[in-house]
C-alpha cells in the first residue's frame, strides 16, 4: 500500500475510533463500564500463518535440527497450527520412533533442541523473505492498530524469542510490536494460554496498567489460538489465514472471525470495541 493510500487509512481510522468513543460514553447500554478515554489495550498477535507464512523454510530447520539432535531424519512433522515448538518437538519424537520411555532423557532433548533450532532458521533468514510471504493485510493492519490510542501492540507465538524476531524482521513487522512484553515459547513446554498470561503480567509490569481480559485481544488463525484465549483470558479476533476455516473458527468460539487482514479498519472496529458484547460472540465475517 502506498504511503499516501496508509495515511488516509490512518486518518478515516483514528476518525471512527473517535467516533466510537463518543457514542460509548454518551450511552451506559444498561451497563456501567470504565469510560474509552480510561481503557488501556493488549493486542497480541501470533505469527505463523497470521501475518506471515513461512512454513517452507521452517520445516528445513525442523527436520535439519531434529536429525542434528536425535540421530534420526524427520520423516513426519506434526501439525503445527497453535502449537509451541516444545510440543511440536515432542509430537515429532513420538511420530519418528524415538522412543519416550524414559522420560527425562526426552526432556532433556529439547533445549540442545531448541538451540539447533534458532541456529538452522537463523542461517536461512535470508529465504524467509525469498521463500516465504508477508500475508495481504498484515503489515496495514499492525501499523493500524499501533495508531489507536492507548494500545500496546506484541505477539503471542509458539515460536522462540530468536525465531520470532527472525520472522518478524524478515517482513520489516518488529517495528509495530514491543517485544519486551511478548509471550514465547521457550525451553519449557508451556502451552500458549499460559504464555499469554506471562505476556499479559509482562505488559502490565512495564505500563504500570491493568490489562483486563475485556481489554486484551489475541489475534490468531487456529482453533487451538481460539482455546487459548479463553484459557489465558482474552478475546479472541479469529483470521481464516491458516488451516481453519471460518466456520471452524466460529465452531472454536472466537469472540469475533474475519476472513483476512486486507481490511484494518474491520479489524480497529472489533479492538476499539474490545468484545463488549454482553458475552455473546461478535462475527464479522
């Protein structure tokens, strides 16, 4: 999008959330709420598949750095959507033949694991952009939501803290995010609701402010993103940009579904209203 067409894009967008404002503080809707003025937002985005898709390259450093650890080539990969790279790691040593009878043993894989892992993506960050696509919407929509008062912008991902920077400045995305307040996966395998709420103590650690579930969004593109939202305590803007369909996503719960990133102002419409519907769920697809 050119810089003029953003700008404009900008400009209608900072006009609607105005708008909003003033008619959510003129009306209660039989309900006392904190005023807009007072709302402090969290928007957090996952990566792969939300905004960008990269999974060729990602899977040569799986498979390069599986076989660099367990001695064995990855023949299957498991399914990736929603999923932390530690749990991935574990469905891949399962679904290859390595034994997990002893447990420990396992576990101790995956932080040499891990590492070979950062180290594999980290010599092809170059095919990241060659191999890989920026997903059509996505930088708009970030620097759109970064424009709306009061909101901090960082990702919710699966991936590590390396690979995610990997992945973000590949497509120029980290200059819209604060990444000290991100949730990663790390050497432990935590699953992603409880990597929001690390994101979410994180932000409110730096900010010096509450980030309620009413006024945390998590944008993602699986049903198992959906789950985790209502686990970590969030709602749930859902994008048919990955496997799942609309229909799946509506099916997992999402609070909201939107077919694509290519259009913002959609998307600053369901922010600036932040799932304030009474409990029930907002489709805008």
């Amino acid at each position: 999008m050119a810089s003029g067409s953003l700008d404009r894009l900008l400009a209608l967008i900072r006009k609607a959330v105005a708008c909003v404002k003033r008619m959510t503080e003129s009306s209660t809707y039989g309900r006392t709420f904190p005023r807009r003025r007072d709302i402090h937002r969290l928007v957090l985005w996952n990566i792969d598949l939300t905004l960008v898709d990269v999974a060729k390259v990602t899977r040569a450093a799986y498979a390069e750095a599986f076989g660099k650890v367990t001695g064995r080539p990855l023949v299957q990969l498991p399914q990736m959507a929603g999923r932390t790279e530690p749990e991935i790691f574990f469905d891949a040593l399962a679904l290859n033949g390595v034994s997990l009878r002893d447990a420990a043993a396992s576990e101790r894989l995956l932080a040499p694991f891990g590492a070979e892992l950062a180290t594999s993506l980290a010599a092809r960050r170059d095919l990241l952009s060659t191999q890989g696509q920026l997903l059509p919407g996505a930088a708009e929509s970030m620097a759109a939501v970064g424009a709306v008062p009061e909101t901090v912008q960082s990702v919710l991902t699966g991936s590590s803290r390396p690979n995610a920077v990997l992945k973000l400045r590949a497509f120029r995305l980290d200059q819209y995010v604060d990444l000290a307040v991100g949730g990663f996966a790390g050497s432990d395998p935590y699953p992603k609701g409880a990597l929001l709420q690390v994101a979410r103590q994180r932000a409110e650690e730096k900010y010096k402010v509450p980030f309620g579930e009413w006024a945390t969004v998590y944008i993602a593109d699986s049903p198992r993103d959906v789950e985790a939202a209502r686990i970590g305590g969030a709602r749930s803007l859902a994008v048919a940009s990955g496997r799942a369909s609309t229909a799946e996503l509506r099916d997992a719960g999402a609070d909201a579904v939107l077919p694509d990133l290519t259009d913002p102002a959609s998307l600053i419409t369901y922010i600036t209203d932040l799932g304030w519907s009474f409990g029930e769920g907002r489709h805008a697809d």
